[in-house]
C-alpha cells in the first residue's frame, strides 16, 4: 500500500460504534461499501446525480459517494442495512416494496428505500405528487417509477393505520 | 400439454421471490465481491475518437508504490486478438458483409473514444487511477469519419484503413412489386427521417472480476453479462482453458438492456488474463464516465422512405432506403438493422415491400442492440408516414391503421424477408384490431379528439393525442435448458443458463415449475447465470427469457411431475393416471389421505443401500432443452394524451396507455413492470436522452448531469391492459415482453407533440427531441412559411 496519510474516522454505523483510519480521499460510499462491508448501499455514478448511494447522515438523506469518509465523523450513519426488521426480515417500507413489485434489478432500491425513509418520518400522508418529487432525487432505469410510488404510498397507509 | 390446470399459478400477480434479498443489501452485485488479496485494475482509454498511436511510456506508471502492473496490447501475446463476431451476416442474397471485430488492448490506431489502450492492476483502485495518470502515450489525431452521412461521402476517413470506404455492410431485402404499388397509388410521401444515439445508461456499469485458483487450477470469472454460458466458452477458448476450469457468475445485475451482452467487451477478456497471469484475483468496475464511452450504444440511423397508399389510405407499397451507424466495429453482425428492416411492416398488411440497409463504420463507441435494437426505427417510419398519409388524405390517424391492420385470419403471416434469427420472418399469431381498439378506448380518444381538444385549443392550451402500434419480435432462438430437481426437503430447485437482471426470472420461472409440480411457488429456488449450475445455453436477449427457458424448465418440470407420479403410483399402489401432484405431494385423486410427499419421494429415489430396476435414473430430476422454430411475435398500441407549453416546449404527459399481446401471461405483475420500465426508456430516449458527439467524436454529454435520465417527476403512470394470443410455437403459448414498452415511444410522441402544437405543415422527423431541439424546429417551420416571431 501506499504511504499516504490517514486520518481517523469514529462513527456510528447502523447503531455499531466504528473506529477505522482511512485516506483522506476514501470516499464515504466505498468507505461503507469496501472497508466496512456493507455492500447494500449501491454506487451508480459517482457523482451525485443518481441517488443509489444514499444513506441517512444523523437521519438526513445524503450522497455518500459526494461525501468524503472523514466528513462521517462524528456522525451517525444508517444504510439500507438497518431498514429491516429482526433477524432478516422485511421492514414495512421493505415490505410495500416487494408486494407493489417496486424494484426490478434492485440497484437503486437501497438509495430509494433510505430517502423514503427520511421522507415518511416527515411526510405521514403524502400526496402521490409529493412521494414523486421525494423520489426525484433517485433514478431509477427499470420500473418508471410506477410501483415505487405505489409502493411509498401503501407504507404511509399501513404506517397511519398500523 | 395444457399447462396452467393445476391451480392458475401462471397467470397469478405473484410478488418475486428475489426481492427479500435486494430489499435488504445481501444481493450480490458484481461489485460487491471481496477477495482476499484482490488487486484492481483501471484502464487508460482513448481520449480521441481516432488516432494513430506512437509509443506508449508507462514506466513511471510502473514505478508508483502499489502499481503491480501495466499491461499494453504488446503484452498480451495470444490472447490479443480481435474478437468473434458474435452474430454471422444475414442469409439474403448479394449481402456485403464486412467483419471488422474489436480487439483486446489498441495496437496501431484507436477507432473510437473510450477504446482501451493499456490496463493498470494495482493494490487499491484510486492507485490504479492515479497509474493510468502517470501513461504517456504519443497520438497522432486523425479526423475523425463521426459523422453518419459524411462518413461514406467521397474521401472521409477511414476507420479500417484495409477497406476501401466506411461501409460495413449492404443487405437489400423485399418482396411483392414496389413500382407497381407506386404507380397505382392515389398518393406517395416520401419523407426522411434521423433517430439518434442514446445510451441503455443500465444504473449498474459494467464489471468483471476473475480469480485463478491455482490448487483447484480453476478461473472463476464474475462478470455483469447477460450471457454467462458464451463467455464461458468463448473466453476458455481465447485463454486455452478447459471450459470446465472456467466458471462465470452473472450474479444480481444492476440492469442489462442489452449493452451487457457483447462478446466480448475488451475488458472481459483482458481482466481475467490478468488475473491468470498475476496468479491473484483481480476486480475492475467500470465509472460512469467510462461506462459513457465504454459500454456499447444504439439508434443512430437515418431512413429516406417511402408510403404508397391509395385514396382510402390502404397502403400499397413501402420502399425505405437508410443508413446504419454501426460504430467503429460490427461484431453483432447486423442485429439491429434487420429489426429495423422488419418491423417498418408493423401490424399491416403491406403487398410490397423494398428496404434496403447500409451499414457504417464511425468513430464512435460500438454498436449493439439496445432494448428495442432497431425495432425503434422501423416503427417510427412506418407509423410516421401513415400519420403523413392520413393528414394529406384528410384521414383520421386511428382509422388509417384500422383500415390496414393484418386480419386475424391472415396469421400464421410469412413476411417473405429474412429475420436476425435467419428464419423468414413470421408473425406466429395475432388478433390486431382488438389492440387498436381497447387502446383508443382506455385513452378516450373519440371524446379527446371530439370534445376536449377543440376546447382546449378554444382556451388557448396546446393538448394532443397520439395513438401508435408496433410490433415485437421475441423469443428467438436457438436454444435454453434447464435442469429441475425435487430435493429431499421437498423445496424444487431450477438451474437455467440464461442471465438475469431484473426480469424478475426467479420468480416467473418458478410458477412455471411450480405449476408442472404442484407446489407453491415460494417453494422453488431458481438459479440463472451460473455455468457451474447450468452449462447449455445462450443468454438473456431479444425478450427471449420466458420464452426459451421457460418452456426448457416448463418441459423439465413436466418430467419431473411424470416420474414423481410413476414412483408415487408404484408406492399406493395405483395407475400413475390416479395420481394429482398438489400441495407439494403426489396424492390419489379423491383420495386426499393416500398421499407420499414429494420430498419423500425424491429420498426414495436415491437410495442408499438395495439395489434398483436396471436402467433406472437416481433422483427425482430432469434436465430438458428448448428450442423454438422460430421468434414469436407479440404486438401492441400505445397511446396518449400530452400538453406542450409553448413558451418553454415542456412537454406534460397527461395520460398514457399500453395495450399490448404477450401471449399468455406467466406473471401480470412482472409484465406490467416490464412495460413500465419500458415505456420509461422509451420516454428518455424521445426527448431527453441523446450522446451529443462533435465533429471530432467527442462525446459532450458524457455524464448524469447531461444526459438526463428521466425521473418520477418526468414519467407518467402508465395503464397496461393485456390481451392474450398464445404462441403456437411453444407450449407454454407465451411470447416476450422486455422491449414492448420501449418501441413505439418515439413515433407516438412526435405525433402527439405534433397535435398538441397544431401548427399547419409541422412535421416532427427526428427523435431524441428535447425542449431545445422542439423549439429550434418550430422556429424554423415558422421562418420557411415567413411567420412573424420566426
Ligand atoms: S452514486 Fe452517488 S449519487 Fe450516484
Ligand atoms: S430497479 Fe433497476 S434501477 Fe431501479
């Protein structure tokens, strides 16, 4: 390896306290995706067009292929990792997905599943014009969006009614 | 065989049984894997569309900490050569065919831009990165032939300097007698028409991962192909490996649509050479700005065509001449512009018919099919010029395609040119006006056009209709197999070669076995695109998937069901004409409690110690292959209904519709996600998506941030209704779906921006459009009438 300088990166990652020295470059999303393992979160462009890298920063959708992993420090970090349920299953939002067959290949769900999140948090019963401008900031190439938006809003109706 | 009687799993809105694992981050992408001692590699690409190359200085490159290696073309010995073509010329009398296939690393010249020169394998990718920085390589910038038109004129220069133009090939096809068709007809228009280059833009680059095991002496290559069992064999072949020392994974992949079927992309080959020959695993992931230049394109081609029709608008001939931009290789032979060629015969009849097709070699990216792969182009002209036809003859634009749909009891119809699969072009079967008619009625086009319209233009407002059909060529051939096993534990297993990148395979296969077998489709695990599970077969192309595979695993299953019901009937004791296969047993008809379980059976037919019948075969497992006569032949209506704002040429589509015939329908829910997905591209590749290339073969859009993808704010909800005229030509009756959704978009846009802008003699003949490009054409329709605030 090279001997570039490292710096040290302390965060909270899915709930776990992680302590790693990185490149000053290392890009948050590889940070996630090749240091720690957590391959959920997708990289589709690198530079923040596409969304498939988001993962939630102190509860905020951001794109952690525009973040640097030192700019993680100090913060708590949720991927698509966290967004289940225990022991493997289906959290709710995962769930509406699969039953409106909202994804196809899958590469832009962990993006979409983590800004959605954020936005229901914010948005309990939104308008299918307000899920399509929250999904905005995602591309997705496979479904047209359709069953995502179906998806999103039967997992705020069976948030209210849950 | 009627399949489908045993309790209507196909045919059921099943949610997939892959979802559980992509919802949760434990899919498995290319990119995902993690090998220990793992190097990455970067490669320096061409940053001109044609140069000579002079020397190539890599040693600083080598000299930096954690550089392992820097390979050119000159270091790959034998395995630098150029690749297969992948698709052999057409069968058509007199057709010109120049072979001219891309090659590992760039010796003598580059052709396009993107080409790879040389391939960096260091400890981390940012140092491979920082590697290919350090090469100097001494170009001689050659102009460039990045002009589709200017690229066969007199003089331009030469891709492959060893012919003697640019043309890579020349096919004319026809049938019936076009002059005689020309002369009898009332009128004749005659129009030229451009489709430009976009990108598949799949959200997932491309990647391949190759690991030599020296102990098991085994190359195991991840690869994001849609075709994993002909890498296999093509890349043993190119390395002189046993094709069972070389495995390859196409694991989850991020969207293929094409592009990721080629054989082979330069980094196929040369990734896992590196890995052989640096004895460690070796990963490269493509960016986008790569994927930009690197994955193949489509759509380029430009059509000077020709209706005859008489004065009911019954068409009497259809005469197209056009160019095709093949790129700077053609190792897909000539795909693309054979579905060009078939289908500007669209749902109708047409007596006579002359197309002929030149192929270019450009200095640009190479060309392969692209969901749709040239059936864009052949629709956007036929469906074109009738829309030209109707309004000189005072038509409505439904009536004309009414008056010349193919009759029901034309089917089976012989179109008397040749088709990609080299078979005559058949449609197999069909019932068109039904399509036409449920489409006019769910987009209301009566009332629209009637009533609303002339209101909305009263008001001031820009609103049309546009209403279009196409047909789809799928399921071709030659072949896919399957192997299908009841385990122990009574799940059912499914292995098939063919590739899988969001089809939803996994779970429409599954209801084809599940069906056979009587069990729950949950029940089945389904394995793709691995060679070590499944070896025979081709890959995953021309909406080929259900069709193929899954009449190969519709068959294996049905072997399987055979055998479970003769050992079941050995074991109670009855006829195996007494036995149903439901809820996962093999039980006596009206006799629920005599039963035997399936997984029971599957151990009692792999015993451990006794003997058994001689001839007998272990195991309650099949292994069946399929393979059509030829393509199965779906069709279909779009129709919609959009506002333009004529200030800023936005375009809002109000409503959209899909009427399309698959076939029979393995899985509604999965369909209607492929139309979606469909008609999404097909609405970027009308008015956002284009590669904008200079006159140099620069391309300048090369990022997100330029070639827009459309978003959920940009595409419309789509109503999908499903007709259903099963194939003869398989058992299941099933035809493909994957590009349906894409075809038509172009043709019905421009008719329906044309509408809603209602400007006398405007004429749309071009696609991609774009707000910028709609409002340059509409000033200069408005300077060549002389109107003010032209
Ligand atoms: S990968 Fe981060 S936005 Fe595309
Ligand atoms: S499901 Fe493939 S990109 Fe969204």
């Amino acid at each position: 390896m090279s001997g570039a300088r490292r710096l040290a990166v302390r965060a909270e990652i899915n709930g776990r306290a992680v302590a790693r020295e990185v490149e000053p470059r290392r890009l948050l999303s590889d940070f996630l995706r090749h240091d720690l393992g957590l391959t959920g979160t997708h990289v589709g462009c690198e530079h923040g067009v596409c969304g498939a890298c988001t993962v939630l920063l102190d509860g905020e959708p951001v794109r952690s292929c525009l973040l640097l992993a030192v700019q993680a420090d100090g913060h708590a970090v949720e991927t698509v990792e966290a967004l289940g349920g225990e022991q493997g299953a289906l959290g709710p939002l995962q769930e509406a997905f699969r039953r409106a067959h909202a994804l196809q290949c899958g590469f832009c769900t962990p993006g979409i599943l983590t800004t959605i999140t954020a936005f229901l948090r914010e948005h309990a019963e939104p308008t299918e014009a307000e899920v399509r401008r929250a999904l905005s900031g995602n591309l997705c190439r496979c479904t047209g969006y359709q069953h995502i938006v179906d998806a999103v809003l039967a997992a705020a109706r069976s948030r209210r009614d849950g | 065989m009627v399949a489908g009687a045993q309790g209507g799993v196909i045919g059921a809105r099943l949610a997939r049984n892959e979802d559980a694992r992509l919802l949760t981050g434990r899919a498995l992408f290319v990119d995902d894997l993690q090998l220990p001692g793992m190097l990455h590699a970067a490669f320096l690409r061409s940053p001109h569309a044609h140069a000579r190359l002079g020397a190539i200085d890599a040693e600083r490159a080598r000299a930096l900490p954690g550089v392992v290696a820097v390979f050119t073309a000159d270091d790959l010995g034998a395995a630098w050569r150029p690749g297969p073509l992948l698709v052999p010329p057409p069968p058509v009398p007199g057709a010109l065919f120049h072979e001219r296939t891309q090659v590992p690393l760039a010796r003598g010249k580059v052709r396009h831009l993107g080409e790879p020169i040389a391939l960096v394998v260091a400890e981390s990718r940012e140092l491979a990165e920082d590697a290919v920085a350090e090469i100097r390589v001494d170009f001689a910038v050659l102009p460039a032939a990045a002009d589709l038109e200017g690229a066969l004129a007199p003089g331009a220069p030469r891709v492959h300097d060893d012919l003697d133009s640019n043309l890579a090939a020349h096919v004319v096809q026809g049938r019936g007698d076009v002059e005689a068709g020309r002369a009898a007809a009332r009128l004749v228009v005659r129009r030229r028409f451009r489709y430009d280059r976009g990108a598949a833009a799949a959200l997932e680059g491309r990647g391949v991962v190759a690991e030599w095991d020296a102990r098991a002496e085994r190359l195991t290559v991840w690869d994001t192909t849609q075709a994993p069992i002909p890498i296999r064999n093509g890349l043993a072949a190119w390395l002189g490996l046993s094709e069972d020392r070389l495995r390859v994974v196409a694991p989850f992949i991020g969207g293929g649509f094409g592009p990721k079927i080629m054989m082979f992309y330069p980094e196929e080959v040369v990734v896992p050479w590196a890995a052989l020959r640096l004895g460690r695993p070796v990963k490269w992931v493509s960016d986008r700005a790569e994927d930009f230049v690197s994955t193949t394109q489509e759509r380029l081609q430009i059509h000077d065509a020709e209706l005859a029709v008489d004065g009911d608008g019954r068409i009497l001939a259809l005469a197209d001449s056009f160019l095709h931009d093949t790129g700077a290789y053609d190792p897909y032979g000539l795909t693309v512009p054979l579905n060009s060629q078939a289908n500007a015969l669209g749902l109708y009849a047409i007596p006579a018919y002359r197309s002929e097709l030149r192929a270019v070699f450009t200095n640009l990216p190479i060309v392969t099919p692209y969901r749709g792969a040239g059936r864009q182009h052949g629709t956007f002209v036929i469906e074109r010029l009738l829309d030209l036809a109707a309004r000189e003859l005072g038509l409505d634009r439904a009536e004309i395609r009414r008056r010349n749909l193919l009759p029901k009891e034309a089917f089976p119809v012989a179109q008397g040119i040749v088709y990609q699969d080299f078979t005559e072009l058949t449609y197999d079967s069909g019932d068109y006006a039904p399509i036409l008619e449920q489409a006019l009625e769910r987009i209301g086009y009566r009332r629209f056009v009637e009533e609303e319209q002339p209101r909305a233009r009263a008001a001031g407002r820009r609103r049309g209709i546009g209403i279009v059909t196409y047909v789809e060529g799928t399921g071709i051939g030659p072949f896919e197999g399957a192997r299908v096993q009841v385990q122990g534990s009574g799940r059912v297993t499914v292995a098939t070669g063919v590739g899988t990148q969001g089809q939803g395979h996994f779970t429409a296969f599954a209801q084809v076995a599940a069906d056979a077998l009587g069990v729950d489709a949950a029940e089945i695990d389904v394995t793709t695109g691995d060679t070590d599970r499944f070896h025979w077969g081709t890959g995953t192309f021309a909406s080929r998937g259900a069709v193929v595979a899954g009449n190969a695993i519709h068959a294996a299953a049905g072997a399987v069901a055979e055998r479970a019901r003769a050992l079941a009937a050995a074991a109670l004791g009855v006829e195996a004409g007494e036995i149903e296969l439901a809820g996962g047993a093999a039980r006596v008809r009206g006799e629920p409690g005599r039963a035997i379980g399936l997984g029971e059976l599957a151990r009692r037919a792999n015993p451990l110690r006794g003997a058994v019948a001689s001839g007998s075969e272990p195991g309650l497992e099949a292994t069946r292959y399929f393979g059509p006569e030829r393509g199965a032949t779906a069709a279909g209506a779009h129709a919609m209904i959009v506002e333009v704002d004529p200030e800023t040429m936005a375009v809002a589509i109000e409503k959209y519709v899909v009427v399309h015939d698959c076939g029979r329908v393995i899985n509604p829910l999965l369909v209607e996600g492929q139309v979606h997905g469909g008609v999404a591209q097909g609405i970027g590749n009308a008015y956002y998506e284009q590669l904008v290339y200079d006159a140099s073969g620069q391309l300048l859009n090369g990022s997100f941030m330029d070639f827009l993808v459309p978003t959920a704010l940009d595409v419309p909800p789509i109503e999908v209704g499903h007709l259903e005229t099963p194939s003869p030509l398989n058992p299941l009756g099933v035809k493909g779906a994957g590009e349906a959704g894409a075809i038509p978009t172009g043709a019905l846009f421009a008719q329906a921006v044309e509408d809603a802008l209602g400007l006398p003699g405007f004429e749309i003949l071009e696609i991609p459009l774009s707000p910028n490009r709609l409002f340059e054409l509409v000033r200069a329709h408005r300077a060549a009438r002389g109107e003010e605030g032209a």
